[in-house]
C-alpha cells in the first residue's frame, strides 16, 4: 500500500505542487481519484469505512519532502495537521494537530 500511495503522490500530485501553491488550489479532480483509491480514509479503520492503512502512508501523501499542502482544503470543517516538531528525530518528530476550520490564526 505504501509504494501505492508514494507512486499516486509522485505522479500526480508532485508534478503540480508549484502550480496548486500559486493558485492556492487542491485540484477536484485528485482528490476525486484519491477517492475512488481509497485515499481520503487512509488512518481510518477498515470496519468505520476507511482504508485501514498506517499513518506513515497517509504522511507520504500530505507531505512531499519538505513541502506541505492541505488535501481537500476548500472542502474541509475540520483538519489533520501534520509538523515536523522536533526536526532532529526525523519522521519520530512529527506531530498531528486536529484543527476546526474556525479556529483563530488558521487559514
């Protein structure tokens, strides 16, 4: 699952990263194939309807080296945030946020 999900990161959403920070955009139609792969319940648990996979698959597709986008961002009430908060324990230095769309300071 894991090269699965780094390939979908890789081919199509890489190639477009500079494009969807200029425009401040996450392309509909990726996230509807992210969808229809399952993707947009990666942590979740398979019997709640969710993808069943671990949260180092889910970071693969949030996080692309050191650039970060927000999937669905436009769409969402509430957000995963992830952030490296302790850069020098490499991946056992990121921290996930749940952040409500309203909250102050959050855009």
């Amino acid at each position: 699952m894991r090269k699965m999900v780094h390939d979908f990161a890789t081919e199509k959403i890489t190639p477009f990263i500079e494009e969807m920070e200029e425009n401040d955009t996450f392309p509909r139609p990726i996230i509807d194939q992210m969808g229809e792969l399952g993707l947009m319940g990666i942590p979740i648990a398979k019997e709640y309807d969710g993808s069943g996979m671990d949260f180092t698959s889910y970071i693969i597709v949030i996080l692309n080296s050191s650039i970060v986008f927000i999937i669905n961002g436009g769409e969402a009430g509430t957000y995963l945030v992830f952030a490296k908060t302790n850069p020098e324990k490499g991946s056992r230095g990121i921290s996930a946020f749940i952040v409500e769309k309203d909250t102050p300071g959050f855009r």
